[in-house]
C-alpha cells in the first residue's frame, strides 16, 4: 500500500513538472508572438507615413519614354529615370504629393554606378514655382539599398523638387530608380 501512495506522489509530481514546462513554453509562444506583433504593428504604422500619391511631374531631361521620372515614383529597382545623353549636371525632378504635407525624411534608391547622382538638393513649394532650398545632402551609388535623408522643414508644401547636380563620374547621364517621400509624425 505504501508503495502505491509512494508511486501516486511521484506520478503527481511528475505531472506537476510537465504542467510548469507547458506553462513556461505557452509564455515564451505568447511572448514571441507579442514581439511579432509589436513589430509587424511598428512596421505597418511607419509604412503608413510614405506618401504614395507621388508623382514626378517633371523633369529637366529624360532619355526617352522609357526612362521618364514618372518611374521614380513606382519605388521599384526594376525601373529608373535616367536624363538625356550627355546631361550628367544640374538635372531635376519635381514631385507633386497631391496636398500639402510635412515631411520627415525622403528615401531614395541610387543605381550601384557612376550614374548615380552625388551632390543632391530638395526644394520644396507651394506652387509649382518659388522653391526653396530645404536640404543638401550626397548620395552614395549602393545598388539596392535605401539611403534616407532626414528633412528639417517645419511646415508643409505640395511640391518637392530633387535637384541633382552632379553624378560620381559617368559621362554619358544620370539615373535613379525611386524616390518616397515620409510623413511627418505627429501631426505637423
């Protein structure tokens, strides 16, 4: 008899062992998926804040229908802006964002070559016309990358306009794959 109570206290606390083993690994599930969650959350709210109504409505040249800024604006590697033969200075894009917005930062994704702009500037306006200059920044030529650039304006303007004044050598043009533009947070 002793030994059946015996056995019914080990089986008793071996059940009670699996039970806190189960009981840890639902709180490490639970955890993980919490920090998914969050994660996902995070990444959706910020992907929220680009500005995909914009649209490049000119460009100072562009090798053909091909190449217009317009494919600036698709956000895609696959397709780019690329100027006019011979035109590697002083090239433009103007985007219009279809209302006044407040930008915290543009995006821009540079071919890896040296067509890739280098010496950048970022206007922005009310108007198409009388921009002001509200950043200088130099891209790098890093194929498939990113490059963010903070922006310090503090109001709101419709249109914005990339000025890239140079390339970092190629004599033949200057291209670009995509540019986004990111809300500012908090309401500004």
């Amino acid at each position: 008899r002793s030994v059946l109570v015996l056995q019914a206290a080990v089986r008793r606390l071996k059940a009670l062992r699996k039970v806190d083993v189960i009981k840890s690994e639902v709180e490490c599930i639970t955890l993980i998926q919490a920090s998914f969650r969050s994660w996902r959350g995070k990444r959706k709210a910020y992907s929220r804040l680009f500005v995909l109504e914009a649209t490049a409505i000119y460009s100072s040249s562009q090798l053909d229908g091909q190449f217009s800024a317009y494919r600036t604006s698709d956000f895609t590697e696959s397709s780019f802006w690329c100027s006019k033969t011979g035109e590697t200075e002083a090239q433009d894009i103007t985007y219009d964002l279809a209302c006044p917005e407040g930008i915290q930062s543009v995006q821009l994704l540079a071919p890896g070559d040296t067509s890739a702009p280098h010496e950048c500037s970022l206007y922005c306006s009310a108007k198409t016309t009388g921009f002001t200059r509200v950043l200088d920044f130099e891209l790098r030529p890093d194929k498939g990358r990113w490059q963010t650039f903070r922006v310090y304006f503090p109001g709101r303007a419709r249109y914005w306009k990339l000025t890239m004044h140079n390339n970092h050598g190629s004599t033949t043009n200057m291209s670009l794959h995509a540019c986004i533009f990111v809300r500012a947070q908090g309401g500004m």
